[in-house]
C-alpha cells in the first residue's frame, strides 16, 4: 500500500487511519526510521521490557529448577 503523508513544521508525520489499520499500528507503537538508498524506511519496533533480578529472585528460580527436577525424577 503507498500513501502520502504529510511532514509538519514540527517534524511529525501523521499516519492515515487505512495505513496504521493494515499494519496492526496502536497509539504508542514505536517505529525505526530509517534511511535507504530508496529513501525513509518506517518499520515497527519489537520492544522487550528488560527485567532485573535481585539475588533472592534468583534464589526463587534456583529453587524452583531443584522442585521440577525432584518432580521429575518421581516420574
């Protein structure tokens, strides 16, 4: 699908409702732009959330790997 879209004085792109509906797009999605020899390239973003672990959080999983491991044994 190609479409116009409009680049504001502020430097904001608006996507049309028909685009943003065949990408799956939500507010809030973020996007990579970025530059080809063909020009603007726009493609989602995969973000993960990051985790950090205290040392008792990691004490629950090493617990948790003895349970399953003594489950599994009994099988």
């Amino acid at each position: 699908m190609k479409t116009v879209v409009t680049l504001s004085s502020r430097g904001v792109i608006t996507l049309p409702a028909k685009l943003r509906k065949a990408l799956h797009l939500r507010p809030q999605d973020k996007l990579i732009a970025e530059t080809t020899p063909d020009g603007l390239l726009l493609r989602p973003a995969a973000t993960l959330p990051i985790e950090f672990y205290t040392a008792e959080r990691i004490a629950e999983f090493e617990q948790a790997e003895v349970e399953l491991g003594e489950v599994l044994r009994q099988r």
